[in-house]
C-alpha cells in the first residue's frame, strides 16, 4: 500500500510547486497523474531513495478553507490554530500524511517571487511566527533576485536588498523556538551576476534548493533532517552576511558584528545596546506626519538605541530611559492615561518602541505593515516589552471597537490581532474616518490581551486532527483554474506548453512562450493595463500542430459567467499585444532542454501566433451562451461541470479558427482515451 501525503495549497499552482521538488529529489522510477474528484489531482509515484523503495500517493487539495468559505469538509489549520497559530496568517502549502484516519502536519512553505525589498522584506514575518511557535517548520522560499521595473519603459530599477536583520529573524526564531523556520535562497531566472556588479560578492553555494528538497523529502519519509537543517540555516547566515556587507556601516550592523552576535548566542537587545552606535529614527516623509509625529520621532531618537539598524521601523528604548520616554510623551500628549504613562516609566525591562503608519489613506491596513510586530517578536522573543505607536488614519468602526472592546476588535481584525496580541502599549495620534473626519489621541495598555494571546497556546499539539474527505463540498472559481491546468498542463502536455496559470491567490511574477526554440519570459507583470485596455490572463496556453503557427489561448476564469467583465475577450489580447511591446527580460534554450536563464535582448513577434480568448467558468449559475458571447467578446467559452471524478466541459466556439481549435482539443482527448474529462 503507498503512504499517502496530502499537499493542500492556495491554489493549484502551489500544490504543483511543491509536487516539482519532490520529483527533483525523487526521480520516480514511474509517475501516474489522474483525478480523484474535479478539484483533486493525484500523483502516484514509486521510487528508491537512501536504500529504500517507496510507493507514495500526493494528493493535491487546492483552496483553502479561508474568507469563511466551506469548501472543504474539516479546516486543515485548525490543528495549527490550536497549537498557537493565532494570527490571520496562512502559508502557501502544508503537506501532511494520512495514517490510521488521523492527518498529521509535517511541514508549511511559502513561496516569494517578489521583491525583497523595504517593507515587502517583512510582509510575510506574520506567517513564519504564527506557524513557527506552533512547532511546525516552516519554510520561505525567496526568488533570488527579483528586480522592480519601470511602470512604463519595463526597464529594471537598480536593485535593492533587504535588511539583514529579516533574514536574521529567522534564525533567531529557530534557536528560540527549538523549531525549524528559516529563509531558503534559491536562484531567480534575473540572478546574473555579470549583468549586475552589486551581485559580484554573493557566494552562488548559498542557494540551498538541493538542500531544500532533501528536507522535505527525508521528513516526508522519516528520516533524520538535521544536517539539512543546519547546512540550511548556515547558508541563510550567510545570505545576511552579504546582505550587512552591502549596508551602511554607520547606520547598520558590520557582517563582523554579525557573526559575533551569531557565534555566542547572544540575545540581539542586549548586543545592540553593547554594541549599536547609532540610534532609531524611522524615515517619514513630511507628507505622511500626523498631529505630533514628528515631535515624538524626535523624542525617540534621543532616547533610543537602534536595534541592528537604524532604518527599521523600531528600536530600543533602554530601561533607564523609560522614565525620560514617559515624561516626554506627557508633554506631546498631556491627555494620555496617566496611570499608563506611569507604568510605561517604571517599568524594569528595555522596551522596543516601534512606530507604524498601519493604514493606508481610506483607513484599510497597508499589508507589509501586517509582519512588523512578528518581525520584532521573531528578533528578540515575545517576553520583552513592545510600544507601538500608530500615525495612519483608522475606520470610525475600529476606533470605536478599539476603545469599547479590543479584544472583540483583535478577534474580528486580523491587522489589530497582530498589533493588540504583540504589544504591551499602543499609543495613537491618528485621524478617524467618518462622516466628518477628526483626529483623537489614545493611549492604552494591551499587556493583558497580549499574555492572552501569546500564553494561552503555550502547550503545543501533535500537529494532528481527524483526517477529512478529498472531495470538496462546493465547487469554485479554484475549481475552473484546477480543470484548466489538469486539462492543458497534464493531459495535452505533449501539444501544450502552460505559460502561465494565475489562479486566486497566485501571483503575476512571470509569462512564458515558446518562440525560436527559446523559452522567453516577462517577469514583474503590470498588474492593470488600463492605459492600453489590457486585462492580465488567468491562463496562458501555447498549443502546437494546430495551425501553421503555435495558438495562444489566452482564458479568464470565473465562478460565475455574470462576473465576467465588458469586453474581456478583447482586453486579454490587448495584455498580451502590449507585453509583447517590450523585450522579454531573460530566456532560456528549450533544446537542450530549459537550460540557464539568460537576459533577453530581441523582441517577440506578435503576429507569429495566433491568438483566441476565452472565458472558462461554472455550468451551474452559466448565462445563454449568446449573452455570455456578447458580453465578454471572446472567441471559446469552456462551460465546465463536475462530475464525480472529473469534469464535463461544453466548449463552444464564435468563430472559425475557435472551431478548429476546439476540434484539435476533442481529437487529442479521444486518442488518449482519459474517461474523467469528457468533452462535447
């Protein structure tokens, strides 16, 4: 009998992610690919590995149960949220194994394919902290590098760095923890160290992809993952040991002060204020003050020791300061709670003081915002003291509950679960929004909502609940991308090459086609294109054989065909024209097979493919398909049903060369006989 695994993703695209790291370390003696229902792939796979023979059965489980949607029948995070995963923070995969009725986690990973860069660097901390204090390692793969492009020209800006201290946190989280978290550096398609001097220095044996699929793989078996483990978070040391080396030494640690602070364990406070020499000072422009922010910042400044470097949006504030930070606030805010400001003054702990913006300018949370305070908690634990002080204009509605009751806030927001549970003070100089907008000023104690949080899931679970069915119980937008990508990527993939599948919650950090033996690809993708009236793909097909130049079948996908925009069919062949305006950014040869990434430097023909747009979406809630073909102008609809194992799916067709097209699709189906997807 196969062991059998289960990866449960946000989409489909990060379950087939993962599948291809466990291919990559495997290499299956024999792989069989089917459907256990519409929105479950299945690989069957045998192989030998360290001496053994293994049969495994992967199941892949995309959408998860989040947003309060019931799609699946039990929620894989509820054992994750028992064990002390209390923020609203959820990774990309959790791959876990199925024995004996029970489903047991054993590892969660998230994949970055953007920029590691200012406050993006710690946007995703939230997910590494509320996973890791859960006992369940946690993995982040970052792309290394990623470049920002010009909005206009696509010409790449030059490139930035994150602070060593993110990567830092990782490390110290896992020696904290006693639980595996770390960040893995794995080789960008745009890593080129001769078009890029700024690269010159980075150490190439520092990708740890090999490292990472023995990791997985040897857990999923059973076998002892240390030496991965620690060849893992050496080779992270040393990323931030480049990253210090390309820092401001005068506003930043020195990689020697680094490697101090890593040899001898030393908690980062207490090296910090041994060793800083300079302060905290956070950058806010004019523009983004508010009421006596500026003042406070100075306050700080004066006060503070910078905790590794100056430029975070935190630092320390000394225990001998604290009075002096007290006093200076009662001047700024001479209607703050008293008794608060007093226990603010004498309390016996250095305190982190970390001031955010939060809120964007209609009150909504500015989502990189979301990983400061785990970033902070991931640094120097969650026993230190923690002020956070908040600038950023805030919803009349939040305020409100802010006051009346926070903890109802904090369990209903999960911006203000991660400030409220994290943080013994908050402090606010913000502007409300309402019906007439006006400025307030607050101070409050958080210390016991904090202890809450953070001691309440002291005792960890086993990572283990009751295992649940296969088969969703509704069927979704996460459904159509699933068949689509089954269909195409799998089934026609002999005809086919899959450029792109973007399916809710996935990403638009890469386009491919084939043209001239090379695999050409735009990274960074313009998210709107409303200057040129472009609507970014869902799915992006090149099929060959059908006509004397490869098709782009370019789909957008929904639930529903109601939701289909105005004039879609056309604005998807309108995104693809203008990309096509530009160079690709790098290539690769396909013979001999996908070879290294190189820059691009010749554009790609339009005209040399031909291009038909469809609409894919759900038969239950389907329009006529005249309504639907006059809304949405496409060429080929996919009307899709589930049925017990696959699908049933009507294409149907607006024009001659969308008939042809779907004549060749029949024709491929019917000769390879797949009895689970049944085309008409």
């Amino acid at each position: 009998m196969p062991r059998i695994f289960r990866i449960h993703g946000d989409n489909i695209v990060e379950c087939e992610r993962v599948v291809k790291l466990i291919l990559a370390e495997t290499d299956p003696t024999s792989v069989e690919i089917s459907l256990m229902s519409p929105s479950t792939i299945v690989y069957n796979i045998c192989f030998n590995y360290l001496g053994n023979h293994f049969q495994w059965q992967l199941e892949l489980l995309p959408g998860f149960n989040k947003s309060n949607r019931r799609r699946w029948e039990a929620n894989i995070f509820t054992s994750l949220k028992n064990s002390g995963s209390f923020l609203d923070e959820t990774p990309d995969a959790i791959v876990t194994y199925i024995e004996n009725d029970l489903e047991t986690i054993l590892y969660a990973i998230e994949f970055c394919s953007a920029l590691q860069a200012g406050n993006q660097a710690w946007q995703r901390s939230g997910r590494a902290f509320s996973i890791g204090r859960t006992g369940c390692p946690y993995l982040y793969i970052v792309d290394f590098v990623k470049y920002e492009l010009n909005s206009y020209t696509r010409v790449r800006k030059a490139l930035r760095f994150p602070n060593p201290t993110v990567p830092y946190s990782y490390i110290s989280f896992s020696r904290e923890s006693g639980n595996f978290v770390a960040q893995i550096y794995i080789r960008s398609e745009e890593f080129d160290k001769q078009f890029d001097r700024s690269l010159r220095n980075f150490d190439e044996d520092n990708f740890a992809e090999s490292e990472l699929c023995r990791y997985i793989v040897k857990r999923m078996c059973g076998f002892d993952t240390r030496e991965e483990e620690e060849t893992i978070l050496q080779k992270n040391f040393n990323v931030v040991l480049f990253l210090a080396s390309s820092s401001r030494s005068a506003t930043n640690f020195t990689p020697s002060q680094w490697k101090r602070l890593h040899k001898y364990h030393q908690g980062i406070v207490q090296f910090s204020l041994e060793n800083s020499s300079f302060n905290f000072r956070k950058t806010i422009t004019a523009k983004g003050h508010h009421g006596s922010s500026s003042e406070f910042l100075d306050l700080v400044e004066n006060l503070s020791v910078g905790l590794a470097s100056k430029d975070l949006p935190f630092g320390i504030i000394p225990v001998a300061n604290r009075r002096r930070l007290a006093n200076g606030i009662r001047r700024l805010y001479p209607t703050y709670d008293t008794d608060v400001l007093d226990r603010i003054a004498s309390g016996h702990l250095d305190l982190i003081l970390c001031m955010i913006k939060g809120f964007k300018p209609r009150g909504d949370d500015n989502r990189p915002d979301r990983g400061i305070l785990p970033l902070v908690a991931m640094l120097v634990s969650t026993d230190i003291e923690v002020m956070t002080y908040i600038y950023g204009p805030i919803i009349e509605r939040n305020f409100n509950e802010l006051i009346a009751n926070p903890e109802r806030l904090a369990l209903s927001n999960g911006f203000w679960r991660a400030i409220l549970a994290l943080s013994n003070f908050v402090a606010l100089d913000v502007p409300v929004i309402a019906g007439h907008s006006y400025n307030e000023e607050v101070l409050l104690d958080t210390s016991a909502l904090k202890e809450h949080y953070i001691e309440q899931f002291s005792d960890k679970d086993d990572l283990t609940q009751n295992e649940f069915s296969s088969i969703p119980q509704s069927f979704q937008e996460d459904d159509v991308d699933t068949g689509i990508h089954f269909l195409f990527s799998h089934l026609l993939h002999e005809v086919c090459f899959e450029g792109m599948c973007n399916p809710p919650g996935g990403d638009w950090s890469g386009l491919s086609v084939r043209y001239r033996n090379h695999e050409v690809r735009w990274l960074s993708l313009p998210r709107v294109s409303e200057e040129v009236n472009g609507k970014r793909p869902d799915h992006v097909l090149e099929l060959f054989g059908v006509f004397y130049c490869p098709v782009l079948l370019i789909i957008e996908s929904k639930e529903r065909s109601l939701d289909l925009e105005v004039n879609v069919g056309e604005r998807l062949v309108n995104y693809i024209y203008n990309l096509m305006n530009y160079i690709p950014n790098v290539e690769r040869l396909v013979h001999p097979y996908l070879g290294g990434w190189t820059q691009s430097e010749h554009f790609v023909d339009f005209d040399a493919f031909k291009t038909i747009s469809a609409a894919a979406y759900l038969r239950e809630s389907a329009q006529a398909n005249h309504t639907v073909f006059e809304r949405s102008n496409c060429d080929m609809l996919f009307i899709m049903e589930p049925v017990e194992h696959g699908w049933e799916i009507e294409i149907v067709v607006a024009t001659r060369s969308a008939e042809i097209l779907k004549q060749f699709i029949c024709d491929k189906i019917d000769q390879i006989g797949f009895d689970d997807i049944t085309l008409f």
